[in-house]
C-alpha cells in the first residue's frame, strides 16, 4: 500500500527583487510503501533538504503534489499544517532539537502535550517505548546530562511516541560517533521490521546500506534508484558507494549513464 506519493515536484527560490532564480528541484516524482525503509542521498546543493522540507509540510512546492495517505499535503490549510504534522509525521534531526530546560521524559512527551494528552496515558505509551530504546534509566535526566547516542535515542522516542505513519530523519547519525550510529542503525533497522515506515536524508553510505531502497538525486532530479533486495549490508553498503561515486562524476557511465527513474500512478 503506497503511503507517500511525490509527483512532478519542482521548487524554484527567487532571490531578492527577482533578479535571478534558482531551481532546487527540478521534476521529482517516486513514492513510498507502508512499511518502506527509504534512503535518500545526494552532494550537497542536490535538493536533499528542499526535498525533505516539502514532504514533511515544511514548505510548498512551486508545482507538483505530495500525498501522504489520501490527504495532499499542499490542499491542507496553513493553520491545520501543525496539527496534521503533530498527527502524522515523526522528526529525527541531526542536532537532535531537545529543550535542555526539559527533563528526557518532558522532551519526549511534548507533543502529547501538544494534543492534550492526559498525564496517565502519556504515561503508558512512554514506558513500553523508553524501555525499547534503552533510556528508561534517563527520563528524570535532562539532555546536558546524557550522551549524543542517548539525546538521539530520546529524539526518536519523541517521534514515535504518537505513532506516526511516516518518520522522517535529517542527517540521524551526522552528530554521533560510530558506536552511538551503529546503536541508532540497528534501532532503526529494529523499528522498521516492527512496520514503522522510515524515509531518512543522508550523506552516509554506512547509514543507507541500512535502508531497503537508496534514491539518488542529481540537479533536482531522481537521478538513479537501489534496491538492496537480499543484498547483505556490506555488499549493499558497496553498490551505493559505487553509485555515489558514478553519480558525482561529470557524465555518469555504465549502467548510470542517462538513468532518470520516475514514478508512475
């Protein structure tokens, strides 16, 4: 069941008085299954992040439609757009964006608060869901007292707490040393054969051999799509680096060369 459609995106920004426009994305169409782990890389100044803003609700783009569900996030009104993304999207950032003045269990109950949630039932989704994160020694600590791994770990259960149906993550492991991105990997991993369908931007090869698809974008565009089908990491890990590589060379070769992969209704 296709949970996220992008058809026919372009972004163009306009700078001051119009004098000259730069388009960020081009002509972006794929979509997304229920359940789906999707990597999305690309060199800086692709559209990775104007990508991401405008599936996450963050920001409209010039032409096209995205759909999340049966709702197309571009028809839903301005003062609706914070409640729909509350509702429906979790958020994992790579600077984390926890409020050092709140304790872990206040950071991860925010946007339960947000929705009005009484004081006992946040109480019992957060303790399933702490205790799977392996923080639930920490939620009377607060994010200047814990380790990156473990502010990212907290990051995550705030996400999912209101049992999104899409997670999107910016750069997850981009603040973390290896041993705290392998933990979060695997929790990701984990969390995704649980049914959570993941949609992470990423500039790490080792952080995409996670997923079960890699998206390439190149000027704005789809440029080149992975499956890792039964690959095993490692060898998968191998097939996006060559990718990246072909990708970011001045006139792609092989089986890359003039690749464009569109979706299709």
């Amino acid at each position: 069941m296709t949970i996220l459609r992008a058809n026919n995106l372009k972004k163009v920004y306009t700078t001051r008085f119009g004098a000259h426009h730069v388009q960020a994305l081009a002509n972006v169409s794929f979509s997304v299954e229920r359940g789906e782990y999707v990597a999305i890389m690309g060199e800086s100044g692709s559209g990775k992040t104007t990508l991401l803003n405008i599936l996450a609700a963050l920001d409209k783009p010039t032409s096209g439609e995205v759909w999340l569900g049966d709702r197309k996030l571009t028809d839903i009104p301005e003062k609706e757009l914070a409640a729909f993304r509350r509702d429906n999207l979790g958020f994992v950032f790579q600077e984390f964006n926890l409020l050092d003045t709140f304790s872990v269990r206040d950071n991860i109950y925010l946007p339960l608060v947000l929705k009005r949630m009484s004081a006992d039932d946040m109480s019992l989704l957060i303790k399933p869901l702490a205790r799977k994160l392996g923080i639930d020694k920490l939620l009377a600590k607060y994010p200047y007292e814990i380790s990156g791994g473990e502010k990212q770990r907290t990051a995550v259960a705030r996400a999912l707490i209101t049992s999104p149906q899409l997670l999107l993550a910016d750069e997850p492991t981009g603040a973390l040393d290896s041993r705290a991105t392998d933990s979060l990997l695997n929790l990701f991993g984990e969390i995704n054969r649980e049914g959570q369908t993941i949609l992470m931007v990423t500039h790490s090869v080792k952080a995409a051999s996670h997923a079960g698809r890699v998206l390439f974008l190149r000027d704005g565009v789809v440029f080149h799509q992975l499956y890792r089908g039964g690959a095993a990491e490692h060898e998968f890990y191998q097939r996006i680096l060559d990718a990246m590589n072909a990708l970011s060379s001045p006139e792609p070769q092989g089986e890359f060369a003039g690749m464009e992969v569109s979706y299709h209704a």
